[in-house]
C-alpha cells in the first residue's frame, strides 16, 4: 500500500470517531474511468481538500497553496500525497513561472484519466462566504477539452462543504458532490475570458445549491449558534446532504446546540484531543489552519496514544 492510500484509510477511520457526523452525498456523480476536475467551496484550509480526497472513491491529486512547499523535507511528503504547488503573486512574483509546470501536470494526470482537485476561489477563509473565483480552473478545463487526447473527455464534479464550525472536532460536515458540468454546458469555445466567466459562472451557481453559503454569518454570533442548533436538528431528520443543505435556508424553530457531541465521540482520547488542540494553537499564528493542524496531529498520535493506555491499564491490573 502506497504512503497516499495508507493516509486515506487511516484519515477515514479516525474521521469516524473525531467527528459527529459526516454526511457524504452524491458519489454516484463519480465517474469511474474518466477524467475529472473538482471544484470546492474553500472554507477550511487544508482540511477541505483532506476530507473530500478520503471520502471519494478515486485517488486524488491536489492543487495547494505553493509556500508550503519551500521546506524540501515539507515538499516530499506533500507530493507523496499527491499535492502540487500553485504560486500566488503574495508568494513572490519569481514563483509565478513555477504554475505553468503545475497545470502542464494537471493536463498530464487528465491524460491519464485521474482526479484534480482545486479551489477556484484560491485563498481560504473560515467563514460561510463564497469568494470570488480565479482564472486557475476554467484554464485546465479549457486546455483539457481542446486537446487531442482523453483528456477531452473531462467532466467537472462542483462539491459544496458545510461545516458546523472551525473550532475543532465533535461537529457536522455536509459534504456534497453535484452533477457534473460539461463541456456542452460551456457555448464559448475561442475567447479565454469569455470561457473562463462562463465557466465560473457555473460552478458558482452549482456550489451555491451544494453548500450553505451567507456571507452575513460570522462563527459564534447568535446567527451561528441558530444555525447550528438547526443543522444538528435536520442531520438527525434527514439522511442525506442535499436535504440538509436545502433545509438550511427553509426558516425553522431554533433548538438547544447541543456541545456534547464531541465528548460522546472521543471521551478515551480526550486528553489528546486537548493535547493536540493546545499544540495546534501554539504553532500557528492564524487560526486558518487551526482545524486541519489539529486535526492531522490527533490522526498520527491516536495510535501511539492508544497503546500508551492499553499499556499502563496492564500494568495496573
């Protein structure tokens, strides 16, 4: 087993329990033997990517912000797990040249009839807004159709997420895979701007179907806590993303939220699940990455934990 599918599986089964609930709809959108590109709403940094990847049923590859890449011990590992560097001009404007290489690979892993996934928003923010979007996707998309190659045959899956909250684990996350968007879909074929505002327009609407987005809500305001309280009332109503997704924007009787969720699904590791919260915190300067630090450093230290227990339990008895 490759380092990549050893990650996923471990990621999967520690999701499990990490988390509340996580509601995954829509993988019968998922061709099996085509070319694909996805294209997420971006409210979670690394995490949002992390989960989707593990969740899906075909190996996937990643686009990820390219100043994590500076370490070279960092950019092994990161490509060892599929991750390719896009540049932003914040990362200096002597990068920039580096993400054609990038998207020449993205055209390459389409020949092969695999998976890209990319945020067409590029920057991530925690919050529930959906941002303006870049060049970035609808120029694979463009280069993948008009090529001469299976590439041609790419669909685009939009995949709208929806988490609880960003302050940790215990929570819900809707994790919603629309239908594919085609080249059919796309009238303009020669003007690349005109392409690439029609292409965007698409996803944009299909993302707003497939996730809950209002730009007013900010974490911890009493909007937040109502929409908290009823996200947990429909996930034990409804069995499907779709259906939550939808009743999101339906008014209803504000619940109790409950807080509880986490303790239920992780009483035994709660001293590292504090553990890794306390570290995550530590290391970062921007809570941005918090929930996906956080979250990593608990998948890794879970079992070594767990074995540290068993064996002081023994030793006891």
């Amino acid at each position: 087993m490759s380092l990549y599918g050893f990650c996923k599986y471990l990621t999967l089964f520690t999701s499990k329990f990490y988390y509340h609930k996580i509601v995954v709809s829509g993988l019968e959108h998922v061709p099996l033997n085509k070319p694909v590109l996805l294209a997420l709403n971006h409210p979670n940094s690394f995490l949002d990517a992390v989960l989707v990847a593990t969740y899906l049923n075909r190996p996937t590859h990643f686009l990820a912000r390219g100043d994590v890449f500076k370490n070279k011990k960092a950019a092994f590992f990161l490509k060892a797990f599929h991750m390719l560097p896009v540049y932003r001009l914040s990362e200096g404007k002597e990068n920039l040249h580096k993400n054609k290489e990038t998207f020449d690979s993205c055209q390459a892993i389409l020949e092969e009839k695999e998976v890209v996934l990319i945020f067409p928003e590029g920057l991530s923010e925690n919050n529930w807004e959906l941002r303006d979007f870049k060049k970035g996707p609808g120029r694979i998309a463009m280069k993948a159709w008009k090529s001469d190659t299976p590439a041609n045959k790419l669909q685009i899956l939009p995949i709208g997420l929806t988490y609880e909250h960003y302050q940790g684990g215990g929570k819900t996350i809707l994790i919603n895979i629309g239908e594919p968007i085609l080249e059919s879909e796309i009238t303009e074929k020669d003007s690349e701007a005109v392409f690439v505002k029609q292409f965007n327009q698409k996803i944009h609407e299909a993302l707003h179907n497939l996730a809950f987005i209002n730009k007013e809500m900010a974490e911890g305001t009493s909007m937040h806590w109502s929409f908290r309280a009823h996200l947990q009332q429909l996930v034990g109503k409804y069995k499907n993303a779709p259906q939550i997704v939808k009743g999101l924007y339906e008014p209803g009787a504000t619940q109790i939220v409950s807080n509880n969720n986490l303790i239920k699904q992780t009483l035994l590791f709660w001293p590292l699940y504090s553990f890794c919260n306390s570290l995550a915190k530590r290391m970062l300067k921007s809570g941005l990455f918090f929930d996906s630090v956080s979250f990593g450093l608990f998948i890794f230290l879970w079992p070594v934990y767990l074995v540290l227990v068993i064996t002081i339990l023994i030793n006891l008895i």
